[in-house]
C-alpha cells in the first residue's frame, strides 16, 4: 500500500510538474519541486527529501528552492531541537494566483463588452443581413466570464476565511 502511494506520488509529481511548467512558465526542476511540495502537505519536505525523491543534484535542489522562496511560492518552518528546514507551499501564493486570473477575466469581460457594442452599432447602420455580426459568442463569453469570476471569488474567500482561523 506504501509503495503505491509513493508511485501515485511520483507520478502525480511529474503530471503535474508538466502543468506548472507550462502554466507558471518555471524551470522543470522548479515546478517539480513546487510539485512536490504541494504533495507533500501541512508537515513540509526538507531539502533532503527533495533530493533523494527528485533524483536533482544538491546545488540544482538549493537554486530552485532559493528561487521559488524569492518569487514567495514556498516557506519554511524548522522544528525545535532539528536544525533542518520543512519547505510548504505558500498559501497566499494561491490567493495571488486568484487575483492575477481574476483580473484577467475582468480585463477580457470589458473588452469583449465593448467589442460587443461596436458590433451591435455596426448592426444597427448595416442593412445587408449577411454581412451583420453575430452576437451570440460575446454574450455567453461575457455569462461565462462573470460566472468564472463570481466563482473564483467565493474560493478565493473560503480560502481567506480559513486562513484567518488558523
């Protein structure tokens, strides 16, 4: 049982590794890392961990630690009586992620607002039936951007309720 949740890890690792690479735009090794740690939980990882289970060298391991704590992605905690650091995730990293996505759906909703209204003023003068703009797409584009948004909105303050009980 121990040793397939260690696989599903792994694997889970490299799948979503993959993705934050992609997403985050960070180095392989840094987005298995962040990986790794999401993963990993509440009890942290050490550098040690990251080591052995990522098969990345000591000075790779430190750069992109070093890295993901600049960019406030990741923190450490250290326990009393063990000088090694426990790496997590940082959960106000996820809160920023919310806003930046937020933000750019509100940014995409104006634009497609005011490219709906040229479209439908353009309508408007336009006689030839054939040559009119369909509207359809703007308008559930603009319902699915403000759904996306309302819901993001209510994660993002379950998240923040949370973190303000602890």
């Amino acid at each position: 049982m121990v040793s397939k949740i260690r696989n599903d890890k792994e694997d889970l690792v490299e799948r979503l590794g993959v993705f934050m690479e992609k997403k985050e735009q960070l180095a392989p090794v840094a987005a298995r890392i962040l990986s790794y740690i999401i993963l990993t939980g509440k009890s942290g990882t050490t550098f040690e961990d990251l080591v052995r289970d990522l098969c990345a060298s000591k000075s790779t391991i430190s750069t992109h630690l070093n890295h993901l704590t600049d960019l406030k992605r990741i923190l450490y905690f250290t326990k009393t009586g063990d000088r090694k650091k426990y790496y997590i995730i940082n959960e106000d990293s996820i809160v920023q992620s919310i806003d930046a996505l937020t933000e750019s759906w509100i940014l995409q909703k104006e634009l497609h607002l005011e490219i709906r209204d040229y479209k439908e003023r353009t309508n408007q003068i336009n006689s030839d039936y054939a040559s009119k703009f369909n509207l359809d797409f703007h308008d559930n584009y603009i319902e699915f951007l403000d759904e996306v948004t309302k819901s993001v909105s209510t994660l993002k303050s379950k998240i923040l309720e949370k973190n303000t009980k602890l």
